[in-house]
C-alpha cells in the first residue's frame, strides 16, 4: 500500500506502492486462472476440510495479510474447493459456464469500475447492447430496455411495469393499499419461483399469482386460463397480467405465446414473458417457432449469463412502452407529469438509473458488448443450435436404452428421464433414482438435477453448456446406468 508523507502529512491510498510487483501479481493471477479453465476438464472440487475450512473462515485481522498472502491462500482453499461451474459435464439446473474471453471483459468491467450508463461511452454501449438484443431476439425496434442482475429482476423489473401502467390509481403514490379492487395476475403452473418472489415484492401478495394447470407437455391450458379471468372479473378482481414462459425450468417447455398474446389484447392485459433462458432459442436454427409471438409481449425477460454463457451476473428486460417503464423506476412525482404530457429526452427514456431497482450501477453492458462484438451472431446461433443438437442426441440414447425412460417430451435443451429397468414398480424406480441422485450430488454436484413434474420424481439433464461434446453426454448415460445398477444390488 502506499504511504506519503509530502507537506507533513501522512497520506494512505489503496493503490500499490510497487507497480512493478503488482503487475507480476496481477499476471499470476490471470494465469492462476486460465490454468483453471484450460484444464477444466480435469477439475474435480475437492471436499472441503477442517484445515481448509479454518483457513478461510478466520479472525479479521486489524493490519491485513497482503495482497500476495491472500491470493496464495485463495489458490490454496478457496478456488480447488469452489464447485468447477465451467465444467463440460454440468448440466444441473440453468448454469452458464462463462468463458475466458468473458473474465477478460469482466476485468476491464471492474477496471472501469462503475458505470455512467447514462453517458460518456458508456451510454454508447449500453444503448447499443438493448439494440443488439433486440435484433437477436426479434423484439420490436421500439422497446427500450434495462440491464439486470439477472433472469429474477429482469422478471421483478417487467412486472413492476405491468403493475404500475395496469394499476387503477397511481401506484407510485398510493400503492397498493390505494386500489379498491384487487389486481390478480395468472401464470402456468410449471413456471419459475422467482415470479412467485416479485409478486410478494411487489406487495400484491402471492395469492394473486393464480397458477394455471399447465397440459401433458406443461403448457399453460389456455381454456383455463380464460376461464380464471372470467371467474376473477365476476368476483370483483381485476385481471391486469398474463405472463408467458419461454422455456420452463423443469421440462424445457414453451408456452403457445401467440394464444396468450391474443388472449391479452382481448382481455386488455400486460402480456409479460420469463424467457431467462428459453427466449435464445430464437437464434438457432431448428426451434425459432417455439417462440413464434415472443416479439407480442409488453415486457420479456431474459438472461445472459445462462445460455449465453457470460459471467454471472447479467440479465435483461424488455418493455415497448418505454414511457411505462421510465414512470416506474424514475425517481419520485416528476414522473407523474412526464407520463402524460412531458416530452422526455431519448437520453432519459434510455438512462439504466430510471429503468431499475439500482442507482449506482456497474458497466455491465460492457462484458455483453464486447462478447457479441467478438464472437458475432452466427457463433452463438451455432452454440444454441449446438446444444439444442445435444440434447436430441441424448434423448436418443435414452430411448434407446431398454433400462431408461423419458419421462416428458423433449422440446428444446432439456432431457428429463429415469432409471428404469424392466420389472421395476412406480415406488421402487423413485428410490432407486433418488438414490443415483444422491450419489451424483456427493460426488459431482449439478452434473444433473431432479425433480418433480406432474407428481413424478425424475433426473434432469439442462443442457446450455459450450463445452460439451457428445462424448460426455455417452459418459453420463453411462454413469446414470452404472449408479443404477450399484444401487439395485
Ligand atoms: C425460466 C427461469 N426464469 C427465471 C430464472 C431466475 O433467473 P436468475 O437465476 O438469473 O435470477 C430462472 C433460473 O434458472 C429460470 O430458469
């Protein structure tokens, strides 16, 4: 650390006294971690120890250890300890794996060091990152857009609008507790729990989220859903929002967006759409109709640190009416007046700090910039089409396994199956894939998952991984049988 003591004074910085040895630091660290990826194929997380657990859960010390004391130990306890998230065999949950040139946007992200979206450079490429996306995705030219955290505020942030453009008093003045009817909006009973998590947020209360029953292939029944509103209108509730998925969690499935988008013109509802991950199957080649009407809705959300495979965190959300999302998130009454009559600057209607929960943000956009910028449209299209390839891949093999089954339709990146051999009853085959999950989870964590649909225990293969080949895929059969097999004996 430096110290001057010119004038008299003594005067501290967080700025290295040595520059020389802190760019030597510097490059062991970058190696420290292209050595991790390069060779990530063999990475294995080690079980955390007593030692190793007492190494980095220890004392604040009152002087510091040093930046080269703290590396070593990061190298030593920390990084072999951290679950290897960049592996060719992970297909758990929806777990982007990054990339190297992705650390090397992200570190010159942090040497920028926060961000002023709203000018300079910055609002460059912010402004022409919303752009990018919504030529990727299909969205209409019109929409603005703000850079999130992720898949769950760019749901939370999507909703919010709805809320407030579809509310019958100013929300942002009276809140909720103003509203004499009560605001309900409807979703599919396969979609994630993050919408669950903004609606408490957004102080409607989870019970205004109906949860539609989602059909064979989980998705939303439309007759319900209609039916619902209808029931909801001659109670006294007031329908405001019907939200789409685009790629649910569990099964990889997609709602027929065009139905719910007519449904909501009729209905005068905000249609929103969750494609955290399932909207970028519009730039491949095969599965483009799945979304035929994604470019209807009101609001979408999406990721990029999922399918697209940026570093965490980054997700996306589009709205069309660009002065409905600035009246929400614009700090306080000036946005009452701007709604109606005042012309707002582009600058303002594209400023991230009036389009989020966040004031103070980091350059986000810049990672996204520079990784679309570098790789182009068609390597992603091929890294989506990829995928989308491997997982029809798999589920060949599984149907072709006499001891395996599908256990619901492969509709896009997502395999969900069991181990079943011949002879096995419905309780038995649950135990004995609860018991290969276990084992999978000791010892690899979230190279699958499980889960639960439509009241059936099954293994979950969710494939956005780059770094898969074929031959992994053949592993993880193999592996699942192998488990299978240990655990009948
Ligand atoms: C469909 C869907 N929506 C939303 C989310 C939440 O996104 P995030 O984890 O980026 O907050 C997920 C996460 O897996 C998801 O699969």
């Amino acid at each position: 650390m430096k110290v001057s003591t010119e004038n008299g004074f003594t005067e501290e910085t967080l700025d290295p006294a040595d520059w020389k040895m802190f760019r030597a630091l510097g490059h062991q660290m970058l190696d420290s971690i292209f050595d991790y990826i390069e060779n990530i194929r063999n990475q294995r997380t080690l079980p955390l120890t007593p030692t190793v657990t007492n190494e980095i859960c220890c004392p604040l010390s009152e002087e510091g250890e040093g930046e080269e004391k703290v590396f070593e130990i990061y190298q030593r306890s920390i990084l072999p300890y951290t679950l290897a998230i960049a592996s060719p065999k992970l297909w758990g949950a929806v777990v982007g794996q990054g990339s190297p040139f992705g650390v090397l946007a992200e570190m010159l992200r942090a040497g920028i060091n926060g961000a002023q979206e709203f000018s300079f450079a910055e609002a460059k490429v912010n402004l022409q990152v919303i752009e990018w996306i919504k030529e990727l995705l299909g969205f209409p030219k019109e929409a603005g857009g703000v850079l999130t955290c992720g898949g769950s505020e760019a749901n939370f942030t999507g909703l919010a609008v709805a809320r407030n453009a579809k509310a019958a008093v100013q929300v942002k003045e009276d809140g909720v507790q103003g509203l004499a009817q009560k605001m309900v909006l409807y979703c599919g009973d396969e979609t994630h729990r993050c919408l669950e998590r903004s609606v408490e947020l957004l102080g409607l209360g989870n019970k205004a989220l109906r949860s539609i029953s989602t059909d064979a292939n989980c998705k939303i029944r439309i007759d319900l859903l209609e039916d619902a509103i209808k029931k909801d209108r001659q109670d006294g509730y007031h329908p405001f929002c019907i939200i789409g998925c685009a790629g649910t969690t569990n099964t990889g499935s997609f709602d027929n967006l065009n139905e719910l988008a007519d449904l909501a013109e009729t209905e005068d509802m905000w249609f929103h759409i969750d494609g955290a991950f399932g909207a970028w199957v519009k730039i491949s080649h095969t599965h483009q109709h799945l979304v035929n009407g994604m470019e209807r809705a009101d609001s979408l959300a999406v990721d990029f640190h999922k399918w697209m495979n940026m570093p965490y965190n980054v997700g996306c959300t589009l709205v069309k009416d660009r002065r409905a999302h600035f009246s929400t998130f614009a700090y306080g009454h000036e946005a009452e007046y701007i709604k109606s009559a005042f012309e707002l600057s582009e600058d303002q209607l594209s400023n991230p700090h009036n389009l989020a929960l966040p004031l103070s943000r980091n350059f986000s956009s810049l990672k996204v910039y520079m990784l679309l910028r570098a790789y182009g449209k068609n390597k992603y299209r091929r890294l989506i089409q990829q995928n989308l390839d491997q997982i029809q891949y798999l589920a060949e093999l599984i149907k072709a396994d006499t001891e395996l089954e599908l256990t619901a339709s492969v509709e896009s990146n997502v395999v969900c199956f069991r181990f079943r051999p011949q002879g096995l009853s419905e309780v038995e085959t649950e135990i004995i894939n609860k018991k290969i999950m276990d084992d999978i989870n000791k010892n690899s964590f979230w190279m699958i998952s499980d889960t639960t649909v439509k009241g059936k225990y099954m293994l979950r293969a969710c494939n956005v991984n780059h770094r898969t080949k074929r031959e992994d895929l053949d592993f993880l059969v193999n592996h699942v049988k192998r488990l299978g097999h240990k655990n009948l004996n």
